[in-house]
C-alpha cells in the first residue's frame, strides 16, 4: 500500500493541452483554400441550375397556353387567365396551372398576345423571362423565352 502526500496548500498540478497559434493558422488556410476551390464550382452549377429552371418554366407554360388554346380557339390575354376562368371563355376547362410561378431570379414572367416576335404561326404568344442580367438569353444564346433570342 502506497501513501501519497500532498501539500495543503498546493493543488494538484494539471496538465493544459491546446493548439498552438501554428496549427491554427495552418487550419484556416487549409479551410480557406478549400473555399476557394468549391465556391466558384457551386455558384456556377447555381446559375445554371436556374437557367434550366427558366427553360423548363417557360415549356411548362407553353404545355398549359396550348391547352388552353385548343380549349377556348385563342391564347389566352393574360396569364392570369390560366388559372381564373376570364369572361369571355366559353370553353374554359382549367385552371391549367396551379399558379403563376415566378422565373428562377424571383422576377415576374412576361407573357404578350398577340406577340411581337411570334404574331403569326403556331405560336401567336410571346413569353419570357429578362434573366439574371435583364437579357432575354443566356451567355450561350438559348433564350429564355419562346422564341429565337436576336442578338
């Protein structure tokens, strides 16, 4: 059997454990350099996650227009009139959406008829949306919109 004395007026003695300034820093370069790696890649898979969103959207909305089209003989004067029954609809069988979505920068789709750019044809509508950058297309020139973006 072992008996250990202590001092009255010592405490025990502790030993302190930390990270050293060094290995802090080499941290924070190691977490800023992986930042900057993976941002950039996430940002532009953003954008163009949203660029998809807007030609999905504005085929959606084509699907529901033609229905519409083919239900009442004409396109329909507002979007609006996709989801209420306007009064002069005498064949109205929708709604032909649930809602009027918003483009994937939170901006309201354009939506004119008869259209500018497609007044005579199939299509007698235009749609779109002014993307991120106020522009009708992407930086490769597909449009967002119905029809063939001029440059």
């Amino acid at each position: 059997m072992t008996i250990t004395c202590r001092k009255a007026n010592r405490p025990p003695r502790r030993t302190q454990r930390a990270f050293t300034l060094v290995e802090l820093l080499l941290v924070l370069t190691i977490l800023a350099i992986l930042a900057g790696i993976v941002l950039p890649k996430m940002t532009g898979n953003t954008e163009r996650a949203r660029q998809t969103a807007a030609h999905t959207q504005i085929a959606s909305f084509g699907t529901a227009l033609d229905a519409y089209e083919v239900d009442n003989g004409e396109y329909p004067r507002q979007l609006q009139d996709l989801i209420v029954k306007p009064r002069d609809a005498q064949s109205w069988h929708g709604p032909y959406m649930e809602k009027i979505p918003l483009d994937p920068w939170n901006k309201p789709y354009t939506y004119q008829f008869p259209g500018r750019r497609n007044s005579s044809g199939a299509k007698g509508y235009d749609l779109f949306t002014t993307g991120p950058h106020g522009e009708t297309s992407d930086p490769d020139g597909h449009p967002y919109a119905n029809f063939e973006a001029r440059r």
